[in-house]
C-alpha cells in the first residue's frame, strides 16, 4: 500500500475542500507543480490531482496546469480527475503526459463509456466511484444517484480498469477516519485493486486499512489531503507504516 498525496486546483491554487463543497476551500499554495515537486521531493510514488474548476464545470479546465504538475513529477505517475468526460478529453490529458486519467460521473451514469474509455487506453483509465452513505455521486458531487457503490463495483470487475478510486464524500476533507469497512467492500467486489480516500487524518487510518487484511492487488493506496496540509500526517512516516509488515 503506498501513501498518494493529493493536490486539488481550484482558481490555479492548491486547495483542499471539505465534503466536496465548491466554496469551502482552504488553500494550501498558489503553484501546483510546485505542491507536486514538494512531494516528491518528499517520497511520494504517485500523485493524485484533481481539476475541482473542470469538476465542477464538466469538461477540463486546468489543463496546462496538470500538463505541468505531471512534468514537476517527472517518474512519478500523476493520476487526474474532475470533469473528464469524454474520450477526447481523456485523450488530451494523457497525451499531456499524466499517467492514468480519472472517470467519474458519466463513468456512473454512462457505463459503456467507461467500458470504451478502458478498452481505447488499456491501464489508463481509473474509476472515480465518490459514494455518500453508500450510493454513488455524481456532477461534482453535488447529485446523489440510486446506483450502490459496491454493486457498481463488481459490475465493472472484468473491463480492465487500472484502479478505482473510492471517496467517501461525507468524509473527504473532514479528517474524520477512513471508512475502511465501506473501503473494504468495495476492494471485494471490485476485481481491481482500490484507492482509498476520505477523511484520512492520521497514521490510525493508516492502520486500520492495513488490518483490512488486503492484498496490494485489492488495495493499492490511500489518498492524503488535508491530513498531509494540515499536518495531521507526515508522508515518510506514513509511508513506512503503509509498506511495513506491521499493516501487511
């Protein structure tokens, strides 16, 4: 398991939200490959980043400052997110040199889409699947759908995914806990190893995922944002702990 810090760009900033709210932002630095430097400087092995103006729009808008975090991260493979929701888009992401691009709402609400978007980039595609009291949300999460997030899971099991990553929504950015147990059914169903992420606080979230007792092929990391700005949770620490026999 290893620890991925996040760097979300809201107005070119790095900002971290809470719930997912759009105006609940506290920022955290005004150059994201800066923030992307900083943390690979710091060990970090992936990146995860997240376009909330693309988010909340529907299409990407922060590309050329992806396009730059990626180049700031050098080896180290940058996964993005928010408002991808076209092949198109998709493609022009990963030509900017980001490792696997992040599919979220029409991946829930078209899943053909995400069946196609993972047979045109084999191993490029994640799932974004941001659950709130288990059902997955979709349009910056700002609707809730009927769809079951472990069902939705084990549903698209055999498309050849790279990863999924699971967001408890009432969580993320409230350094409340990990929802491991929601973590854990989803890496059961899903075929295809997850990425947590929501409410990490502090080495104890490292822990819990740990004791979940998961193989690296069925959970693959953990998500850091508030907790590694905040404090709450240094990197190299965290990062021994996740790869240490101690959570194995």
């Amino acid at each position: 398991m290893i620890v991925i810090p996040a760097i979300d760009i809201q107005g070119g900033r790095c900002v971290q939200l809470r719930q997912g709210v759009e105006d609940s932002a506290s920022v955290y630095g005004d150059d994201p490959a800066a923030m992307a430097r900083r943390w690979v400087d710091a060990g970090a092995r992936r990146l995860h980043v997240v376009d909330l103006d693309g988010a909340f729009a529907g299409e990407p808008v922060n590309v050329e400052l992806v396009a730059a975090v990626a180049q700031a991260a050098g080896s180290v493979p940058v996964q993005v997110g928010g408002g991808i929701r076209s092949l198109e888009a998709a493609q022009t992401l990963l030509a900017k040199g980001v490792a696997q691009v992040i599919l979220g709402t029409r991946a829930i609400t078209d899943p053909p889409f995400l069946r196609e978007a993972a047979r045109r980039f084999p191993s490029r595609v994640i799932l974004g699947l941001d659950a709130r009291g288990g059902r997955a949300a979709t349009a910056g999460w700002n609707e809730t759908t009927a769809m079951d997030a472990v069902e939705f899971a084990a549903g698209v099991a055999d498309i050849g995914l790279f990863a999924i990553v699971f967001t408890d929504i009432e969580r993320d950015g409230m350094l409340s806990g990990v929802n491991a147990a929601a973590t854990a059914a989803v890496a059961n169903a899903a075929g295809v190893p997850v990425i947590a992420s929501g409410g990490v606080r502090d080495l104890d979230d490292i822990r819990r995922l740990g004791e979940l007792g998961l193989s690296e092929e069925q959970l693959l990391g953990v998500i850091a944002g508030s907790a590694l700005y905040e404090g709450t949770l240094e990197l190299a620490p965290a990062q021994r702990l996740a790869g240490s026999a101690e959570v194995a």
